[in-house]
C-alpha cells in the first residue's frame, strides 16, 4: 500500500443514470464491475435497489421482481456469487426484522426463504446493526441490538453477542440455522460493528475477525474466530490501534483489512473517564490491519486536517466495496457538530486503489498487416488505462517487404511429398514440395522418424504429414475454444476465428525449396460462443453468452447483457504461420528480449490497440514512462517510427491506476505481413455426424489469388507429447479444395486432448495460393473434464 502522503483518492464526478438519494445505513456488495446498494434511511427508509456499474459510470434501477422485501436500514447484506442474502435490519423506527430474502441477480428476482430453526435453541430474534458474513457456503451472524419492548414506540434497546451459523443451499435456497458449540471468551455485546472473514494462502484455516462497534460506549477491541476450532481468541496487535468506533466499515483486500471512517470520540475527550457522556464525531481517518502479521498501519490519522477537499470528507453509517484492488466509498451522514435532527448525509462517491494493478494477459493479435497490428489483451477490472510497449532486432529494419529473415535457423531435411510418412516440422504446416526420402529434425535438434501408431486419413487426397509445434498457450498460436455438444448427432458448434501474421523463429529447410511466414489480411468473425472463461478476480465461471468477437473493420466488443450470471472470453493468441518458398541467404543472430530497449507505443484507455507506429526513447534513456503521481510522458515531444513490413516485433502491456504502473505482461511476438499470401479460413465450425466429426470453414477473406487447396491437421498422441506436454504434433487429415472435411472416429481415438486450459483437442485449418500457404487458424475443441475418448 502507498505510504499515506501519496494515497490518490479519487472522486467520481462524471455519471449517468438515476442516482440513489444520500442515506445512511445502507448496504452495499460487488458483483464483478457491479456495486448492489440496498436499503438505509435519511427521511425514511428506502426500498429500492440501486446498482452502479464502475467501468461505464452508470447508475441503473433494475426492475425487480418476486418477494420484494420491505425497505430496511443497518441490515444483513452478502453476496454468493450472484445471488444476494439479506438478513434482518430496522423496518421502521423501534421495528426490527429478523427475516431472510434472497436475490438472483443475474434475473433480479426476490424470494423470501424460510430456514430451518435450530435444532437446539431459538433462530435468531429481530435485530439491527449485527453483522452477517459469509464463507463457503455459510454465513455467520454475530450480535446487534434487539428492542426488548414489545412496543416499537417503546425502545427498550438490548445489545447482542449471539452467535448464528446458517448454512446455504448451492445455487438458490438455505438449509438452516445452527448455533455452534463455540471456544473460549466470547466478545462483549455490540451493534454496528464489522466482520470480515480471512484465510491465510495456502495454508491456515478461515479466521473471522470482529472489530469496534457500540455497547453504550464505542469500542476499539479486536477478536478472531477459528471457523475450523470455534474458538474465540483476543489477538495481541502491533502499531496504532484505531479509536473506538462504530458505524465503520471493514474490507479485506489481499491480507489487509481496511478500516474507514465511523463515529469515534470528540477530540480532547477523555473516553477512559466518561465513555458515556464524550462527544462523539464522525471521523474520515484510514488504517488497515495486517491479517497475516496482525499489524496495525495508519494511512489518514484523526489529526490530518484535509483543506483541498482531496479525500472523502468525515462520515458513519457509509457503505464501502472491493472491486479487485480497488475500494469504493458512497453516501453516509456527517454528524459532526449537527444535533441528530439535524443531519447530512453525504452525496458523494469516492474509489481508492490500494495496490498497483497485476499483469495483463499477453498481448494477442487480431489483425496483422504490412504495416501495422490491432492488438487487444484481456481487461484488468478497476484501472484507469494500460502502458503499451514494443521492440524489435535491428536487423528487421532492414527486411525488405519479398523476404523473410528468419534468426536463430537450424538444418533440416524434408521430404513433404511421401505419401505416409510421419515427419515433422517444428512450428509449421508443410508444403509438398520435395520427393526426396529424408528425415526431419525437431526443434531441439532431435531426430524424428517414422512413427508407429498413426493411423491415415481415409481421405484419398489427403498425405499424412505432422508437425511439431509449441503449445496452443505460448504465442505463436491462435486459439479459439469451443464446448463441445451433447445434445445430438448434427450439433454444430460454431467457433470464432482469429487469425494472424507471424515469425515463427523456428528451423528451416536445408532444401533449395522451403517455406516461409506469409503475410495476409486477416479477419475475425462474429458468433456465438460457449467458451470457459474467468472473472476480474481469478474465480473460474461457465456460461453460454452472446460474444461479439472482432471483424476487421470492429473494435473489441465483448458484450453480455447486465447483470449476466458470468462473463465469458474468448481464449486467443497470434495464429501460426508457415514458411514462404523463399530462402534466406544468411541467418541472422538475436538479442536476447531482456537486452533490448522497450519503446513506448502509447498508453491506451481501452484494452486494445492499432499499432502503426511507436515512438523512439531519447539517445541515452532507458524508459520514458512515468505514470501515476508523475507526470506521463510527453509524446508529442518524441520521434515516432513506423512499423516495417516483413519485421518481428516483441509486444508487452502493463496496466495503470492511481499507485502507478503494474507489472508488464508476458511478451508476445508479432511479425508483419508479407503482401501475396492468404489469409486464414474463419467460421469454422463442428459438428457431430455417423462417421465422426463434420468440420467446415469460410475461404480467406483476402484470399491474394486464387486458392489452390487447404489442409486440415489433428493434434495427436504421442510418446514425445506425453514427455513433453508443451509440444504438439500434428496429423493432416485433409488436403484438397473443398471447404470441409470428415474427422473419422478413428482418426479422434487418436487425438491429442490438450490440458494447457480446458481438456480440447486441437485443428488447424491453412489455406494455399500461388505463393504459397498463408497462416492457419487454429481451434480447440472443448471436451469437458473427463479423459474420456472423444464424442462418448
């Protein structure tokens, strides 16, 4: 965490939508980009539910349905993936509930649910101000205050320390309630205290940890619960502990729990002596407490005066939410120096960033041409834009646009026409070019022959051939993952397609004739994809979803309607090309990536990009960016080169946010194109039949010419994979001029089933013009989580 004079809060001025009145006592929880109000009070208690979407600055009222619960303030607010619990709260003044409601928020429906009772003991009484958090599938309810008189105008408060456990059904619905048999002293009763639960990584047991709130005088005291032994415990805590407070909130982020605001004493009061009678105040103060070393570390103390309105002002009764590193801070009363007849509520809504932002993904590439890429790399939730660097070997500049210089070469023999054989080429889909009986050299330099095993496709045009490749995860390969269908035999599942232009930095041919990466046009289609995707915090979700993939004329637009369940992303990286027949005349050697100089290509709002140009760093310098509480770099001031055709470029990305500049992606490897070649086959698309698998693909959008043949090839088993699962080899199982191909059940028994992501197994499709073949596109097929032969 930023040390507290270089904190860059941020206040969130521009937004759209219907924006909730000021209130306190409400409750708030993320669903990924989304922040879910409910209920709290200023002149009445609210009833609606209000969400706010942090990446487009919107405010929306979802239209609920269902059980619609009444308004309540100071209740019981969490959140299960996209359900949502709502437990107990004030109804109306003196009248509290102790009723359970449920939300499905991809479907914004309520339902009021009726657990079971203990089976010893009463369920929990009517209460406000208690805390309610969840873990696993349980939530755990501590304390609050109830209203002893049966009279609401009556209030004869009666402060808690009870302790519930209620168990949760998976997806919708509760089992229970339960009361655990609990360890050592139990904290004193309280109200509007916090609760956060933390497991330590890797190792330890969940703790909940209990912190402040009321009991006719506010409380500083800090206690764990082992959820695995039901023991309570004080834990002895370094650095400052917080004042007394209540009202606060607590949210973990990492291993940190982070405390804000609340009421605490008036300053100069002596709360040891009259704990009862002190003014009390609102207070903006900011500390967080080490959950793994119990360290207590002040980021605003009480004392630090705020004159530039550069931090949420003083306020209790707040909500706050995590969204990945990112805190969130809306509404709240302001108390200090107004009667309680007199209070105001706060308007505003604040965000922090608590940490710099992880890695992107690696860079992956849409489109290539001769002189420029459009990139794009998966989002990273909560940061404010990303920093896009290059760079390239000295030598590419030189290319010319009619060949390729391909570093880094070693020998290899080929004999692409024999009709049979098993040979090999590393990284490449091989023309039939050469009669000649030779052998093929792998990657590492060994020596790779026939293999046993691999049974023929029974297409009579097609010529068995196979090729070494790296895995679909590194960055020479373009990958689309696909669900496999269960529902029938003509289930067609329809695949977007990526493709792209690239050095393979791979052997070449010792022959006179060889191939070389060709350079093409490229394009992505629009489908509907079943895919296995993540969310912004790591967790792994399933959802079918309407993803808008990239044309060439589009920019990203990964689209699902809100609030959808789940997110879904396509998996993809630059495509695979082959080699072209011409024949450099002189390897050239490399750098190693760490020895050279990254330029800057830009910093960009968005997670894509169109790179035609980059700009130079001036002579002598290392880096010229410098984000975050720096000034950014002023590029207006720097030359700017273009990019080259035929030239490899190496590409990473970091992202931004108000503790400066993340840490860079993996890099990725791009080339540009050559003019004259293919592009690569798009809507590609499967479906079961009898014989197999039907599989089928669209011509090349720039096809440069006219096409003379495709081929299609199968990853397959073998000892080498089994050794190394990085590597691929591949099958062809079709060569000829239609647009589709029969997959045999016999040709699937002996399919490679790739588990670098999901289990898939892997094509690639590549078609051929007078120049030669141009990039293939490459597709895995999902098959589920079983190792169980494919289409059973």
């Amino acid at each position: 965490m930023a040390a507290p004079s270089l904190l860059n809060w941020r206040r969130v001025s521009s937004f759209t939508g219907p924006v909730p009145r000021a209130r306190h006592g409400h409750r708030a929880v993320a669903i990924r980009e989304l922040m879910i109000i409910f209920g709290g009070g200023n002149e009445g208690i609210a009833d609606e539910l209000h969400v706010y979407n942090t990446v487009t600055n919107q405010w929306f009222l979802p239209a609920v349905r269902g059980d619609i619960p009444p308004g309540c303030a100071a209740h019981g607010f969490v959140c299960d993936g996209t359900r949502i619990l709502v437990f107990g709260g004030m109804v109306e003044y003196g009248r509290y509930s102790n009723e359970l409601y449920e939300l499905q928020a991809s479907r914004w429906l309520w339902k009021k649910v009726k657990p079971h009772p203990p089976s010893s003991g009463l369920p929990p009484c009517p209460r406000l101000g208690h805390s309610f958090s969840l873990y696993g599938n349980k939530c755990y309810l501590f304390g609050g205050l109830a209203n002893e008189s049966e009279d609401s105008n009556n209030n004869v408060p009666r402060y808690l320390n009870d302790f519930y456990e209620l168990e949760l059904q998976h997806g919708s619905g509760v089992v229970g309630w339960s009361i655990p048999v609990t360890k050592g002293i139990v904290p004193s009763p309280r109200e509007s205290h916090t609760a956060v639960i933390y497991c330590k990584k890797d190792s330890g047991s969940p703790k909940m940890y209990v912190f402040g709130g009321m009991c006719g005088a506010r409380l500083d005291d800090l206690w764990q619960l082992d959820l695995e032994t039901m023991s309570w415990s004080k834990p002895e805590t370094k650095g400052t502990v917080p004042l007394p407070r209540s009202l606060h909130t607590a949210s973990v982020i990492g291993n940190k729990m982070y405390i804000f605001g609340g009421w605490v004493p008036h300053k100069g009061e002596n709360i040891e002596t009259s704990p009862h009678d002190c003014e009390w105040r609102c207070t903006s103060s900011f500390s967080y407490l080490n959950l793994d070393t119990a360290e207590w570390t002040t980021l605003v103390s009480d004392s630090q005066e705020d004159k530039k309105n550069s931090r949420p002002r003083p306020r209790a009764g707040h909500c706050a939410v995590a969204i990945g590193t990112r805190l969130y801070f809306w509404s709240g009363r302001d108390g200090y120096k107004k009667a309680l007849n007199s209070q105001v509520c706060c308007k505003d809504l604040w965000y922090l960033d608590t940490e710099k932002p992880p890695a992107p993904s690696q860079v992956q590439l849409i489109k290539a041409t001769t002189n420029s890429f459009h990139v794009k790399w998966d989002e990273v939730p909560t940061v404010e834009g990303y920093l896009l660097q290059l760079n390239t070997d000295l030598p590419y500049q030189a290319a010319s646009s009619d060949s390729t210089v391909t570093p880094n070469m070693q020998g290899v023999r080929m004999d692409t026409h024999r009709q049979g054989s098993n040979s090999t080429i590393p990284n490449s889909i091989s023309d039939t070019m050469n009669s000649t009986k030779t052998e093929y050299t792998a990657m590492k330099g060994t020596s790779v022959k026939n293999r046993p095993d691999l049974k023929a496709s029974t297409d009579s045009n097609a010529t068995l051939h196979s090729s070494l490749a790296t895995n679909a995860s590194n960055h020479n390969s373009c990958v689309v993952d696909v669900l496999r269908k269960n529902e029938g035999p003509h289930t067609s599942a329809t695949i977007g397609v990526l493709s792209s232009c690239l050095d393979l930095r791979t052997v070449i041919p010792e022959t006179s004739v060889s191939s070389s990466v060709s350079s093409a046009q490229t394009m992505v289609t629009q489908q509907t994809i079943k895919t296995e995707s993540s969310s912004t915090n790591g967790a792994v979700v399933k959802d079918e979803t309407s993803l808008t993939t990239f044309s060439t004329k589009s920019e990203v637009d990964e689209a699902c309607a809100l609030p959808a369940s789940k997110i879904s992303r396509v998996e993809a990286h630059a495509t695979v090309m082959p080699f072209s027949k011409e024949t450099p005349s002189n390897p050239v050697a490399t750098m190693k990536a760490g020895e050279r100089q990254w330029c800057d290509v830009g910093i960009f709002k968005n997670n894509t990009a169109l790179v035609s140009q980059f700009y130079l760093l001036p002579k002598g310098k290392q880096s010229i960016s410098k984000i975050g509480n720096a000034d950014a770099p002023d590029y207006s001031l720097l030359k700017k080169q273009d990019l080259v055709p035929g030239t490899g470029y190496r590409f990473r990305v970091a992202a931004i946010n108000g503790c400066g500049i993340g840490p860079f992606s993996k890099i990725s490897e791009f080339k540009t194109c050559i003019p004259g070649f293919p592009g690569a086959p798009s809507a590609v698309r499967i479906s079961k039949n009898v014989e197999g698998i039907h599989l089928s693909w669209e011509p090349p959008t720039s096809p440069s010419g006219n096409i003379l043949e495709y081929s299609a090839y199968l990853a397959i088993r073998t000892a080498q994979i089994q050794d190394n699962p990085s590597q691929l080899v591949f099958m062809r199982i079709y060569c000829g001029l239609k647009t589709s191909c029969i997959v045999t059940a016999g040709q699937l028994a002996n399919a490679h089933i790739d588990y670098t992501s999901r289990p898939a197994i892997v094509f690639r499709i590549s078609a051929k013009n007078e120049k030669g073949y141009g990039p293939a596109t490459q597709v895995r097929w999902l098959q589920g989580n079983n190792k169980k032969a494919p289409l059973n």
